[in-house]
C-alpha cells in the first residue's frame, strides 16, 4: 500500500526542569508526551515523534531533533506556528521541515553534541540555579583539559556507564572534548560523539571535577577511565546543568 503520510522534523528547544525526560511516561509530563499531544490537537492525529536521544529528567535542550509522520498537510511554516503558540512556554519549535520519508532521528544521526555548565563562583546565583551546577570551590580548567584530552578517541566508556544502560557495546567514538571558561565564571564541557551511554556526560564531568579540585590526580582519572569500573568513577553530575547542543546527520 502507498505510503500517504509525509515525515515531518522538528529542531526544538526546552528547558527540562519541569519534565520527567523526554520519554513519554504515565502519569508524568515529558518532552515527547507534550508534543505529541499538541500534535493531536492541531491535526486529530495520533503519531509517534521520534527524537535523536532520550534526555533525562531535569536536562536541557538547544537543538533536539525529532520526526514524526503525518497525513497533514499543513505546510511546516504553519505547523511550526500552531505549534508555538499552543505548547508550553518552555518548549519552542525552532524549526519545521519535510524530510525524506526514511529520515529517522535517532539512528541517522551521526554525532551529538552535548553541553555540562558548572557555575564556579564562590556565591550561587539564584537566577542560573536551573541551568548550571554550583561548585564554590576553585576548579583548575588546566587540569581538567587535561584529563578531557584522555577520553578522544574511540574507547571504552564502560567506567562511566550507569547500571540499567539498554547499551550493550561500551564503546564510542569522542570525536570532541573540550573544556573552557567564561568572564562570568562559568566552566562550560562540550562532547561530540557518535553516541553516548547513560549518563555518560554527567557520569565523565562528575569525575573531572574531583580532577579539577586536586581530589584526582589526571593519571588517576586515566587509570579510572582504563579500569572500565563504574564503581571506581566519581558521581553522577546533577541534570541541571547538561543541554542536548547539537545533533549532525
């Protein structure tokens, strides 16, 4: 039977706090539940939006894609505005096109880049409480690009892997991780690579902090790294302060 539908895809914007992730759960709000319900809304239909990767509860995103296929023939100029204007204020469409009917946003992806911001000042500010994690005590950048350097490459992630991971082969390709500070204090992570295990991010920065504060020395985090051991890393860095920055096809 000819397939009718059209595959739509959407580049979005979200400030995760108020959600329980992106995937849909019962009786939870989330990223993925909202948009499909506001889809329904717009066309009557009921359709299943697929998104590059399931941020977690708390996370953030600048540039989420997702797909989903319709019957609508709404143009996507349209559909981006109905969609604006009945979502919530902390979800936005940045923008809506018509792909090819294969395109899927999860496995057609080639890389994700993902975002970490540590508010290393002695005070908090209340105002960025939801965008960054807190940290008072000085952090060494140097050291920490240091031990970021470690991690290019294609390796084991397993030592920064989360228990109930549904990744069974450890192993990514880093292409990019990199370390820096702003004017106002704040330590920015950046991490490309051709996937992620559970947590990962937060699970690495987590770590690298001990590295930052003299906690770890870099061959210590190395060896960390090497042992493959989950149980020998540092914590799991708080949700806040992680974005979903880019995804390349």
């Amino acid at each position: 039977m000819l397939d009718i539908r059209r595959n739509i895809k959407l580049i979005l914007s979200y400030d995760g706090t108020q959600y329980s992730g992106w995937q849909i759960q019962k009786d939870r709000p989330t990223i993925q539940g909202i948009i499909e319900q506001t889809i329904y809304r717009i066309t009557k239909e009921e359709v299943k939006v697929i998104g590059s990767g399931r941020t977690d509860a708390g996370v953030h995103a600048i540039a989420q894609v997702c797909n989903f296929k319709t019957e609508s023939k709404l143009p996507p100029d349209i559909l981006k505005k109905a969609l604006n204007s009945l979502l919530p204020q902390d979800i936005y469409v940045k923008d809506a096109s018509i792909c090819d009917i294969k395109f899927h946003a999860r496995y057609n992806a080639k890389s994700k880049t993902y975002q970490y911001r540590i508010l290393n000042t002695r005070e908090p500010d209340i105002f960025l409480r939801r965008y960054v994690w807190h940290i008072s005590n000085p952090l060494d950048v140097q050291l920490m690009k240091k031990g970021c350097c470690l991690l290019q490459g294609v390796n084991n992630f397993s030592a920064f892997k989360s228990t109930g991971s549904g990744n069974r082969n450890p192993v990514r390709n880093m292409i990019r991780s990199e370390v820096s500070r702003d004017k106002n204090g704040i330590i920015i992570f950046e991490f490309e690579a051709d996937g992620f295990l559970r947590h990962m991010v937060r699970n690495i920065v987590g770590t690298i902090v001990d590295v930052g504060s003299g906690k770890l020395k870099v061959e210590e985090f190395r060896d960390i790294f090497h042992s493959r051991d989950r149980k020998k890393a540092g914590i799991k860095a708080p949700p806040q302060g992680l974005f979903l920055k880019e995804v390349k096809y």
